[in-house]
C-alpha cells in the first residue's frame, strides 16, 4: 500500500507536537494544552485494542477530545490483529485526524505481551499491525459499516450516540511511535522494517525499552533513523528530553529530524508550545482551570463505571506548583484535596497571604 500522509502534509516545519503519555495526555490535559498553545499535533493516550473490540464501551472515554485539538491522532495499542481493525474502524467513525500505532510502551504488562515496545520483538507481526491498520482506514473510506466491521452491538450504540451524524469518510493516515531497541540497539534494523510498511510517520523515543525512561534519550541514534526516512515519503519525530522550545529547534537542526514530540516538559505547563513563562497567578488559575474542566467535561459526563476519581487530578496539582516560594508546601496540601471547591480555597489562600 502506498503511503497515505493525510493532515501530516499540512504541519507547518518543524513539527513540535505533544507526545502521547499515559495517564498523562487525557482530555482535559489536552484541552488546556490547545487552549494556551499550539503543539503542530496532539496525541491520545494509548488505548488498548483488545479490549475495545470485546465490547470495553467504558475504555471510549480515551477517545473524548475536543475540536480545539485538532489536529488530534488516536493512538492505540494491543497484539490482536483483528481488534486492531475494529478499533482503527471506530477511530474513523470518530473523525480522528489519523492513527499512531503505539511500539514504544516499555512497561511490562504491556511489552511482555508483545505490544507496545515489545513488538520490536516480533516484527514480521509488528508490520502486519500497521498494514491491517491501514486496511481499515481504506475499508472506512470506502464505505463499510460499523456493523459489518463485526463491531460490537453496544460499543455501536455508544459510538452513534457519541457521533450521531457520520462523520466525513477521510482517509486517515497511520503512523508509527517506537524505541530504539529491546535490550540492545537495534534502531536502523528496525526502522528498515517499519519504513517498508510505508507509514505517514515514525516517532523515536531514544530509548531502549529495557532503558525504560532511565539515563538520557540517545538523539545520535534518533538522528540514524531520520537519515533513513529521508526521501522516502515518510515524515520522521524524534523523542525524549526535549526540555525547551529552544532545545526542540536546536535538536531539529542538529539531528536532522522533521520534528519532535514533547513529553515530560509539559507537565504542569500548558503553555510550553508558546514558549510562555506563566506567573503564580496563572499557574494557579489555570490549575483551576484544569481541575473544573475535568469534573465538569470528563467526569461527570461518563457514567460511574468510567468515571476517574479526582485523585487522578493531584499529580496535575503537584506539577503546577513549581517556581516559585513555598511551591514545596503548597504540594503538600494539594495531593490531599477531593475536588475543585477544596482546590480552589488553597489557591486562594496563598494568595492572599502573598498580597
């Protein structure tokens, strides 16, 4: 199949986008991150396909964006050829802008699967995810139904629900995130492999998975790939510890990459793609902020089996303490905090003692 790019030809250079994490990278983390920047791209969290395609409806909340995201690519993962083309199926009904197929993931309940980064492992089936991947985006395309996809009747029910007008039948591109190896480094082996599967894109984590997050990204590496993806049709992201705007174009000249993706950098900071230094104030505006849109717009909205406690919220909390006196203390009482009411009398607590 030939490389169908999508939205990925119409990202102005370099592309600086926010890299998936789970449990980082929901709704409203995004709908912050769209609302205060503009990252070239947003990504979901990484959304197992298995158990979407057994019917999981309430596994859809990963699947909640808002339009201010755009644009906005789903990222999946699993072992399960089969789930992978029902669940790309329900990506398009959707209206995703495309789909990245997550080959990155070094925890081991998930790579001891073979999914995530321990598809490197098995790469004969790891190329087969991204072919029936884009099998389905062209079965979307042209014309086939959600029924007859083999979707599940209840995971229909909710997506027509969700969407009750179909969505425009675009042809949504695959793409691809990984890491540089297992154990060792196997970086240009392996992207020989996924270049022949023509996806629109490849991110690399320099990492291997066995580096986990540990040690620093390995950027000579990442700059190897991006030599073999050039001129042939396939748009190259590197990634990891990219800590600055600055660092971001520094590494774009230096390794010769089409973009990277940002993960850690963002925590607690909204305003990263706008290169924005926020005061106090802001900071604890927009925590707020955060902190009520997840209630109102994510929480609430779900029904209780799909609901996430508030305590999903504190580590968000704790990330926007930062820069300033008493940040450490401020934390503290933070991580204990129930809901947006009890958020909001800390922060302005603070404040007034500063003033």
């Amino acid at each position: 199949m030939a490389t169908n790019r999508g939205f990925w030809d119409t990202l102005k250079s370099p592309i600086i986008g926010l890299s998936p994490m789970d449990g980082v990278t929901d709704a409203p983390f995004r709908y912050l991150m769209a609302k205060y920047s503009t990252p070239s791209l947003m990504m979901t969290e990484f959304t197992n396909v298995e158990g979407l395609a057994r019917g999981a409806v309430s596994m859809l909340k990963e699947f909640e964006y808002d339009e201010s995201e755009r644009p906005i690519v789903a990222q999946i993962y699993g072992v399960e050829l089969e789930s992978f083309y029902k669940v790309a199926i329900m990506c398009c009904y959707l209206d995703f802008d495309g789909i990245d197929i997550n080959m990155g993931c070094p925890a081991n309940k998930v790579a001891k699967r073979g999914s995530g980064a321990g598809m490197i492992g098995i790469p004969d089936h790891a190329k087969k995810a991204v072919e029936i991947v884009k099998k389905a985006c062209e079965d979307w395309h042209n014309g086939i139904t959600l029924e007859d996809a083999g979707i599940r009747p209840k995971i229909i029910t909710h997506l027509k629900k969700k969407n009750p007008t179909e969505p425009t039948r675009k042809l949504l591109p695959v793409s691809v995130k990984t890491r540089t190896g297992i154990s060792d480094i196997v970086t240009e082996w392996w992207i020989s492999e996924l270049i022949s599967t023509k996806p629109a894109n490849i991110s690399l984590h320099g990492r291997t998975l066995k580096q986990m997050y540990l040690g620093e990204a390995n950027w000579e590496e990442i700059g190897k790939a991006a030599k073999l993806c050039k001129g042939t049709g396939i748009s190259f992201l590197g990634n990891g510890d990219v800590k600055s705007m600055e660092d971001a174009h520094k590494k774009v000249k230096d390794y010769g990459v089409d973009g990277v993706l940002v993960g850690r950098a963002t925590f607690g900071n909204p305003w990263f793609f706008g290169d924005h230094e926020p005061s106090k104030e802001e900071r604890f505006k927009v925590a707020l902020e955060h902190c009520q849109y997840f209630e109102q717009n994510y929480l609430k909205r779900h029904d209780a089996k799909a609901q996430i406690p508030f305590f999903a919220m504190r580590k968000h909390l704790a990330w926007y303490c930062k820069g300033f006196d008493g940040a450490k203390e401020m934390r503290t009482k933070l991580m204990q905090t129930n809901n947006s009411q009890e958020v909001e009398l800390i922060l302005e607590e603070s404040l007034n003692t500063q003033s």
